[in-house]
C-alpha cells in the first residue's frame, strides 16, 4: 500500500442545512472548525467554541474579486464584533479553535502567521490584511506541536468550502522545453493539445491522479470565452498567482499546474470553454484522451 493513509473527517449541519452553519472535525484531532454564512453570524458568535483561543477567516468577494482575511484572538468572537463586523465585503465565516480551549496566545498568532504565508504562496485569493506577522518564537515543542495542527487544519478547510489553501502547483518532472514521453521519468501518460489557429502548443501528464499541465506550456493570451463562465474565474486566478505569464503573444505556463480535469486544463489554454475529452491527444499515438481513457479499462473477460 502507498501514499498517505485515509483521514475520517466528521461534518456536522447545526441545523441541518448543507448552506448553513457546518462544523468538521478528524479523529484523533483535537482541532475543531467551526464554518457559519454570514447571515448566522449572531447564532455562530454565541456558541462556546467561539470563545475560546484561535484563528478566524473572512471571506468574500470585492468589487467581483475574491478576498479574504486571517486573523487571530484570545476570544475571537470580541474581536469579530470588535473590528471586523464593520468589513462589508465577506459573507462566510471560518472559526478555528481547540477542544477544552487549549491554545494560547503564541499558538493562535504562529497559526495565524503560517496561515497568511500558506496563502499568499498559493496566491489563490488575494488577502485583506494589511501587516504580514512575524512568526513568534516558540519551544521547539510547540512548534511541531503547531505545525502539526496546521497540516491537519488545511485538509478540514476543504471539506467546509474553503479553498485558498490548495496548493496546484507541482515539482516540474520534465524539462521546460517539452522533451519526448520517453524521457518522462515514471513514463506517465502523456496528452498534447495544439491550437494551431492560435500557435498554441501545451503538454499535460496524467500523474497520481492528476491532469497536470506541463510548465512550459502555452495558453492564450486572454480569456475569450464568457465572462460568467465559472472557468474564466479560474483562468484570472492562474494569471493573478503567476501561473500564466506573459511571454511574446500568449501567455506561458510558469510552473506544471494540476487541474481536476482535462476540460479544465484545456480551457486554461484556449482561452474558452474546451472539451479536454477530444482536444487533448496522447503523445505516443495520437489518440483522443477519451479514446485512451477508455482503453485503461479491463475487458470484459466474460465467454
């Protein structure tokens, strides 16, 4: 058996609605978070939980752009009423805290720290706070202690809706200049997509379960497509956090990228709407992806 071992989360609806207040908890964790809409914030801010020592996320969207801010209390409910209540721009709440209050002061603001660095280094979401904190020295106790509480803080977040952490960017496994599959260590599958009406060429290996394309690639140069499209959110994002740069006429994978689909990785080169099933092509016989998918499956081995 390889790879991380399975994690058991526990999601609880308080009121029994999928859009209302959650909490999330793992075993043998004894963090706790505590995600609420805005519109519930007074029952939210009530609860036990809410008082005690930890760190908080708002977020939201401003002027249409994505927003957040990290913050951290000795009772983060005060300091929710206190200050934050006055920023109109978020509308979900993220609440986290310990079992029995057992952070501290120096906990919540090295939590706080290392939460604005992970997220300024994903670059997903662009962040309200003004200050970026120092990380407060801690006994090297602690710190594992705390850096251990993290890791298992930033696989909860997801299960609540909570994404600006997720890193998608990936170690670069072949050269920029786009070698031969031969060359690919592992020998992963690899896909091309050329948009010859655009010069467009990009390559993608399908690696541990992920369509990740290749740096180096090319992408248009902007999105073509509909702006309500839920991939142009996606593609002004990548050029946000420098996953696409400029280069010449289009625009150029910095870094390999991962994407839960090849729709969504050709829609990130084309600039639009794309059916990854067809445009991308393995590189070792040109078929489709969806004619390679489909021959990954066992054959009916029936008489």
């Amino acid at each position: 058996m390889s790879g991380a071992p399975g994690r058991s989360l526990e999601l609880y609806y308080v009121d029994g609605k999928p859009d209302g207040m959650v909490t999330a908890e793992l075993f043998n964790w004894t963090g706790h978070v505590l995600m609420a809409p805005r519109t519930q914030v007074g029952a939210a801010l009530k609860r036990i939980e809410s008082t005690y020592a930890g760190v908080y996320l708002l977020i939201g969207d401003d002027a249409g752009e994505p927003r957040a801010y990290i913050g951290e209390g000795e009772d983060i409910a005060e300091r929710i009423r206190a200050h934050d209540i006055r920023k109109e721009w978020w509308t979900t709440m993220v609440l986290v805290t310990a079992a029995a209050n057992k952070l501290n002061k120096a906990h919540v603001r090295y939590l706080e720290a290392r939460l604005i660095a992970e997220a300024r280094a994903t670059g997903r979401v662009p962040l309200d706070n003004g200050v970026v904190p120092a990380v407060p020295s801690l006994s090297e106790a602690d710190i594992a202690k705390m850096e251990a509480f993290l890791e298992n803080l930033l696989v909860v977040l997801p299960a609540v809706r909570v994404d600006l952490f997720i890193r998608r960017a990936r170690a670069t496994v072949s050269s920029p200049t786009l070698a031969p599959a031969a060359t690919v260590a592992g020998h992963a599958p690899r896909f091309v997509l050329a948009n010859r009406k655009q010069g467009l060429r990009a390559t993608a290996l399908l690696t541990d379960g992920e369509f990740v394309v290749e740096a180096g690639s090319q992408a248009r140069l902007s999105w073509a497509g509909l702006a309500s499209h839920t991939y142009s959110g996606l593609f002004a994002e990548l050029v946000r956090a420098g996953v696409l740069v400029v280069r010449g006429e289009h625009n150029v994978f910095a870094e390999s990228y991962a994407f839960r689909s090849p729709s969504a990785a050709a829609a990130m080169v084309n600039g639009r709407p794309s059916n990854g099933q067809i445009e991308w092509r393995s590189e070792q016989d040109d078929a489709t992806y969806r004619d390679w998918e489909a021959g990954q499956f066992p054959r009916n081995m029936a008489a």
